[in-house]
C-alpha cells in the first residue's frame, strides 16, 4: 500500500516543522544514540581536573580509579599489550617511564577538541604538577608525534619541537638500537 500523502498544506508544513525538530534534537545530541563512550565513562571525567591513576596500561594509556582509560593525544608509544602482537622495541621502556611520570598516583587532565577516541577511551594532555607527560614522552625519544590527528596547532608545534629535540640527540626509537 502506498504512503497517505497530506494534502492539507497546514499538515504537510506541521509534519516539516516536527521533522526539522527532531533532527535538531538528534544533532544536538538530546535523543537518539549517545556519542562513543558516553555510556561507559565516569560521570567525572570531564567535571574534575585531578584522578587517581589505577594502573599504566602502556606507555600512553592509563586506567584511572573511576574506570575511564585515557589516550594521551597528539602521541604514539610503542605497543606493548596490543593482543595477538609481540611487544614493539622501546615499548616496554615508554611503559616504565610512564610509571615512573605517575608513581603518586594522582594527575590533572586537560582536554582538546576531541574529548573521546574511536575506542571510547578519554583524549587528554596528562600533567603532573606542571610537566605534560605527552611531551616528556616525546622528549625521551619514547613516542612518535600524530600531527594527522585534530588538536590544537599550539601543541602541534610543541610536540615537534620535543620530538626534534630527541631525535638529534638520538635518543630511543631514534637511536641505533631497533
């Protein structure tokens, strides 16, 4: 059976009127499907600036108290726990000197653009006291910069110029030892 077309025009305007709204509704985010992780992270997350680290998963990403995992932006570590994966060189050491950057337990988030990733963990510059653990990752020689990804040019610059300064002095992944 065919559609019933609305021959009134006040109808046919009202039904526009009610389409128009809810897609408004939906792009707004106020019904319809939650973005991405919304369901599963911690209602904290975004509220406060300081939590408690569970565990270092690998060399940058961490499991806080309140469940939500955390990807440091803007940097790649070598894998470590990638399953079906042997540990990649220098992973094991950006793991260690992730631990050792969070030892106290609590860090301060700061959040770009982009707040939640594909695999709904939590996009953040990760601090303790006022060192940017993304930064000294890429100081050490133990990550790669992603300036494919969307996040401020500011940081963009200050990436590069960290991991410029670690490849020079070759230090981990840029130096002999692969």
């Amino acid at each position: 059976m065919p559609p019933r077309r609305l021959s009134n025009p006040s109808l046919r305007r009202w039904w526009w009127l009610v389409v128009l709204l809810i897609a408004g509704l939906v792009r707004l985010g106020l019904i319809g499907d939650r973005p991405p992780g919304s369901e599963t992270l911690a209602p904290d997350v975004f509220e406060s600036e300081t939590h408690q680290v569970q565990r270092v998963v690998d060399g940058d990403t961490l499991l806080l108290a309140n469940k939500a995992r955390v990807r440091l932006i803007g940097i790649d570590t070598p894998e470590t726990v990638k399953p079906d994966t042997p540990p990649e060189p220098w992973g094991a050491e950006a793991s260690a000197f992730t631990k050792q950057f969070v030892r106290g337990g609590t860090v301060r988030l700061e959040f770009d653009r982009e707040r939640v990733d594909q695999y709904d963990r939590v996009l953040a510059y990760v601090y303790v006291d006022d060192q940017m653990l993304n930064e000294e990752l890429l100081r050490a020689g133990l990550a790669r910069m992603e300036p494919q990804y969307r996040y401020a040019p500011s940081m963009k610059r200050r990436f590069r110029a960290a991991e410029d300064e670690a490849r020079a002095q070759h230090l981990g992944i840029w130096s002999d030892r692969n």
